[in-house]
C-alpha cells in the first residue's frame, strides 16, 4: 500500500478516487470484525435464561413508558377540552382568597405532604377571629398545617367534583407574606359559573371571618390597600400613637422597650395589674405602703414589627419605624408609622385619623399638656399637668373674663381677618410683680380653651433668631406660644454701681473656689501654684446669655416669617425694660398689669382653701397631729383657739363662718403689699386649720415687714461701703467706711 501511495499514479483524480474507496474497505473490514466479535461473545448470552429475562423486562418496560407518556399527553388534551381551570398566583389577595377557603373547608383532607409552622411566626390568616387561636392556654404557639406538594386533590364543592393543585412559595422574611405560590383549580365540564361561584364565595368568607396577612408596603398586594406615611413631629403622630393603644393595635407586640420616665409619645401599652405586696415580719407599715404604689413602667413596641388590629370592621396593619434617639434628652425624633388599610377606600383613612383626634382630644380633656425648648432649636421635653380650673386663679375681678373672652373671640374669627386682610395672630403681655399669677394664668386659659401650650426660654443659653425661627415653625394652630420673661432676652446697661456689686460677689465665690482647692491639695500632700489655680479658674468672661436679637424678637411677632393662628402670650416682671417697638398695638395687643393682692383677692384666696363643710369649727393648734407646725417666722406655734369668739355650736364651719374668718383674714393683710403666691405659701402651713391660719396672719404681716426693712438696710449698708471705697479710691476721705 506504501508503494501505491508512492507511485506516480496516486497524484491526480484518480488518485483521490482510488484513496476514498480504499478508506471505505477499511471501515467494512473494521465493521466486519466487530461483527464477528458480537457473535462470537454477545450470541451465547441469549441462550442464557438470566439473559432472556431481563431483555424482556428491559422491553416490556420501555413500552409501558412509551404508552404511558402517550396517555398522559391524550389525557391532558382531553382535560383541557372538558375541564375550566383558574390559576391563583401569590402575592396576591385572590390567592389568599381561595387559599383560606381551601384550608377552612378541609380541601386538602386526603393529602400526604405539609409544611407545619406555628400560626404565630407566619400569619397564615386561616380563620383567626381571636387571638386566643394563636396560643394555648399556656401562651405557646399552636401548629398550623399547609399543604406543601404540588400534587392534584379532588375535592367534592356543592355537588361538584374540583380538581386542586398547590405550589408552595416562599415567605417574607417579616411579614410573613407568601410569594411565587401557586393554586390551580379545575372545574368539569366547562362549568365556569361554578369557578365564578366559588372565588365569590371565597372572597366574602375571607373578607367577614379571616385575618388577612401581613403585606409589605412596597410589594404587589401595595396597589390593592392604602397606605399611610405618619412621621414626626407632625401632630398627627401624636394623635395615632395614643389611638392605637387605645384599640388594643400592640395586643400582640413581642418585642418591646421597657423605661421607667417616657421621654415620647404615648404608645398606650398598660402595664401588668398591679400585684398584691405580702407584708412580712420584717417590713413596717411606711415601707408596705410604698411598695403597693408601683413606679409606672412604660412600654414601648419595638421597631419594624408589623401589628394587625381590627377597626370598625376594618383590618389596618401598623409598622412602628424607630427614628434616631438624641443623646442629650433621649427623646426619640424622626420616628415613623406606616399604616396599610386592606380597603382601598379613602375614607376610611379620614375617618381614622378624625377618630385618633377626637380621641386624643377626650384624653386630654382633663390635662394641659406643655412643650418645653431647648437651646437647639427643638421641643426636646415634654409633660402634662392637670388642667387648672378657672375658679382657682384669683385676680382682680373681670381680669380672667376679659382675658378669657378675648382669646375666645381670636379664634372664632379666623374667617373674618382672612376677609378683612388682617393677619390672625394675638398678642398679650402679662406684667407685675413676681409671685402675682401671670404663669397660672396662661395654664388656666390654656385649661379653659383645651391648647397646648409651647413655652420658650429666650434666657436659655445659645438661643438664638434661627433656633428661634424653628421653634415657631414647629409649633401647631390653635396653641398658645408663652414666652417666658421676655425683658430677661435684652438686659439694660448695668450702672457702675451694679457692676461693682456683682464684681464683689464673683470674686468672693472665686476667693471661696481658690481656698477649697487649695486645701484639698494641702490634704494630699501637695500645694498648688499660682498660676495653676489661675488656669483651673479659667478666664473671667461674664456668663453667655441668649443670642436672641431685638429684629428676631419682632420677626417672630409680625414679620415675613411668623407663623398665624397661635395666642402669643409674654410675661414680666418689668415693662419698663421692654423696647416701645416691641409692645407697641400689633404685636402686643393686650396688655394686663398684676400688682400685689388687694384685700378682695386675699379674702378669695382664703375661701379657696377653705371649703365650707370640710373643716372643724375648732383649732386644732397644739392638740392636732395633722395640722403642720413648722418653725418659721411667719407661722406662731401657739396661736390661741378661736372657738369661743365664733360661738360656734356645729361641728364644721358653714359658709358664713368661713366668708367670715376670710373677711379677718383680708382685713389682716396691707393692700397691694403682700403677692398671691406669698399669701398662698402662707395659707399651705394652715392648710388643716383656717383658725390657726386667721390668728397667725398678723405675726405673718408683722415679721414680713420686719424682714423687708432688714433687706433694705442691708441694701443701703452695701452701697454705703461700695460708695466709701470708690470714694478711697480716688483718694477723698470716705465719710462711711
């Protein structure tokens, strides 16, 4: 074969032709031989019996497939042509339809396959009228069986055979909701009114029985619901906050915050009742007695834990998102709800949020609550106090009714300064003496009109115009905006006087702070220099008061930028500090002067204290227990009965006798001389006997004076010197050293 390849005749058409037939002998003679080997040692295999059997199984077998996967195919045809199929898919509430449905009507009663999970961790929404079907008796979970093969069951509905099919999806790692499952279902004989019939069906009974699964506000079902954004400091928030406790939204919470002071909103989480406190051999009646009153734990639920709760025949899920906590106060701020309504009505919305004000509106019926700033321009505290009746302010008659009136009239007349082009905004200016009720008396207006009231500092240290102007921009209509002795903002030009005195007492402090450190380092051994103690004091710069300008003030009141409908109410103590353009008409537009009690209020304030009907017509000085005997100068601690005077026969003072003892007590008391809170002080350490109160009030009067003209003695004293050595100073001789 070499030499044919060799040759001269392999080149050329020929040639080629030749090599191929010679390729195509050497595959037959390659076939041939494998051939032979195949007869040689495959043919003796069949006349094995071994042999025989499993190629006719092998056979059999394959035409059994063969047939099998024939018949399935005609039969899915034939199906097809005869039956009406519905395909439910999840996320979606049609899935969770026919899903409930299913379970509840015990669907899948004959299937083999399920995945069991605690209905507490997924939320199946399977017949859940009560919360009790979540938990045992014990408080533990109960299992829940789903169906978890994609097999087919037939299942016998109102006389129809229904052909059902399930794939399992998977579930959200939070909510618990179910996504890439899905339900087919198959109806004979192209009954398509009994599918129709069916998902109806479903539908209503999961609307009426079931609890509807957690969703996520950015998932598919989202397009179906209404969704809610709420976020601080809207007041909104505040509202929702105390309505959902209220309807039971965090009943089933498990996570939650637990503090002893709330420093927010209240979420309305009770507490455990209260325990019974055993008392033991041990324990006396003072310390059983403080135990029984339990400090109020606060509760608060923890964040992106989605709730459900039922409202007016309503499902609404709630997610808490936890805002950042500030570092100085531990007030939580840029907190969010996210409320879904599993209704894509509206209104239902408006009615909730309407319903969570009425109901924080009732709740705060009998509280003021206060907001007090910070010096960073937030409302970072928080409390409430009782509302104070208007009968327990005593002024000169018709102040509290002109007062009370007026405010009245501002907000009835929003309408009116609209129209007339007027900015609605009022402004009044409580002025006096310290002690005369001007702080009480905007707790009372504010008790009265149902406001809460936004108090501002411009004291406080670092205030200032733009803290200022986000202050007054957070703040609701309809408040009251109190700011506080507003004349302490821009203080005067101190005499020289003045700045001596306060220069005498900062460098007596400074000599006291020098001399303690110094003996304390003497204590151990050490002795501080000069100039150390001269660095720990650090520089003699005067203290830093509010940065708070005379133009920001009165941009606040009426500029560009101050905000309408809110009661401005300013108070104190000297008007004559204040500048004209800031009390003039239009910014300040009433102004109220409080000056010392007259003999009126003091016989009123008398009464107040003492009821009629409620105190013994006998002095209980030096026998009672109750009555409380202090060792003041203003209080006599032997002062005599007055029993025999009044010649009283009951066992309690009457009205007449008490407007009587209350005329004494008035006539006691210089007009224009003593200030309400004073005679109030006075009358708490009588506050068990008027009696004693009537016979102590002119040792009251006296010591008063008496250490009245002492102050001003001292006061002339100290000026005297400060006036000799300024005198020394310059080198005359002081007349008074």
């Amino acid at each position: 074969m070499d030499v044919w390849k060799n040759s001269t005749l392999s080149a050329g058409p020929l040639g080629a032709a030749l090599d191929s037939a010679y390729s195509a002998y050497e595959a037959i003679l390659a076939v041939m031989l494998s051939l032979r080997f195949v007869v040689a040692y495959v043919v003796p295999l069949f006349h094995q019996t071994w042999f025989q059997d499993g190629f006719r199984l092998l056979l059999l077998g394959s035409v059994m497939e063969t047939a099998r996967r024939f018949w399935k195919k005609v039969a899915d045809r034939v199906t097809e042509s005869v039956f009406t199929t519905a395909t439910f898919e999840s996320p979606d509430f049609a899935f969770d339809w026919v899903d409930d449905y299913l379970s509840v009507n015990h669907a899948w009663g004959f299937l083999t396959a399920f995945r069991v999970t605690s209905a507490m961790s997924t939320q199946p929404g399977v017949q859940l009228a009560k919360d009790a079907d979540f938990v045992d008796d014990a408080g533990h979970p109960v299992p829940c069986y789903e169906a978890d093969a994609d097999r087919e069951e037939f299942w016998r509905w109102r006389g129809h055979w229904i052909k059902l099919s399930k794939k399992p999806g998977v579930r959200h790692w939070k909510t618990g909701e179910e996504s890439e499952g899905v339900i087919r279902i198959s109806v004979y004989s192209w009954k398509k009114w009994v599918l129709d019939a069916l998902v109806k069906e479903a539908r209503e009974h999961y609307i009426k029985n079931s609890k509807p699964r957690l969703i996520d506000d950015s998932g598919a079902k989202s397009e179906a619901v209404i969704i809610a954004h709420i976020e601080q400091p809207d007041r909104i928030f505040e509202w929702l906050c105390d309505f959902l406790g209220s309807a039971n939204a965090w009943g089933n919470v498990r996570q939650l915050y637990v503090s002893s002071r709330q420093t927010g909103p209240s979420w309305g989480i009770d507490s455990s009742p209260e325990l019974e406190v055993v008392k033991d051999e041990d324990m006396d009646d003072e310390l059983l007695e403080r135990l029984k009153k339990r400090p109020k734990v606060n509760y608060r639920p923890a964040a992106d834990r989605p709730q459900l709760f039922k409202w007016k025949s309503h499902w609404v899920q709630v997610t808490r998102d936890q805002g950042s906590r500030d570092w100085r106060t531990g007030k939580e701020e840029g907190g969010k709800l996210t409320l879904i309504l599993h209704n894509a009505n509206r209104s239902i919305l408006d009615d909730l949020i309407e319903a969570s004000r009425v109901h924080f509106s009732k709740a705060s019926q009998h509280l003021v609550t206060i907001y007090l700033a910070d010096q960073y321009g937030s409302w970072s505290k928080t409390i409430t106090k009782a509302r104070r009746p208007l009968d327990t302010l005593i002024l000169p008659n018709g102040v509290l009714e002109l007062l009370l009136d007026d405010a009245r009239d501002f907000m009835a007349s929003e309408k009116w300064y609209r129209t007339a082009g007027v900015p609605h905004r009022r402004g009044y200016l409580l002025y006096g003496m310290p002690g005369t009720g001007k702080s009480s008396t905007i707790h009372a207006l504010a008790s009265e009109l149902m406001l809460p009231i936004y108090s501002i500092s411009l004291a406080t240290k670092g205030m200032d115009d733009s803290a200022l102007q986000n202050l007054v921009a957070e703040t609701p209509p309809e408040c009251i905006l109190s700011i506080e002795d507003i004349d302490c903002a821009f203080p005067e030009p101190r005499s020289a006087e003045d700045l001596e005195e306060e220069e005498e007492g900062f460098q007596q402090e400074r000599a006291a702070r020098r001399r303690a450190r110094q003996e304390d380092a003497e204590a151990q051994g050490a002795e501080l220099p000069e100039e150390i103690l001269d660095q720990m004091e650090g520089a003699m710069l005067p203290p830093r008061t509010s940065d708070v300008t005379l133009s920001g003030l009165l941009n606040l009141i009426d500029g560009v930028w101050s905000e309408e409908g809110r009661l401005l109410f300013a108070t104190t103590n000297h008007i004559e500090k204040l500048d004209p353009a800031l009390i003039r008409p239009g910014r300040i537009d009433v102004k109220i002067s409080y000056t010392a009690s007259t003999r009126d209020q003091a016989a009123r304030l008398f009464e107040r204290f003492f009821p009629p009907e409620s105190y013994p017509s006998t002095s209980g000085t030096g026998s009672s227990a109750d009555v409380p005997r202090l060792s003041s100068a203003y209080v006599s601690v032997s002062a005599p009965s007055r029993a025999a005077d009044l010649d009283v026969p009951r066992a309690f003072l009457n009205k007449d006798e008490v407007h009587k003892l209350a005329e004494e007590f008035a006539a006691a008391i210089p007009e224009h001389k003593f200030s309400a809170a004073a005679l109030q002080g006075f009358l708490l350490l009588w506050k068990s006997d008027p009696l004693g109160a009537v016979s102590a009030v002119r040792e009251f009067v006296d010591n008063s004076e008496k250490e009245e003209k002492e102050r001003d003695d001292a006061r002339r004293k100290a000026a005297a010197r400060r006036k000799a050595r300024r005198k020394q100073d310059r080198g005359e001789d002081p007349e008074v050293l």
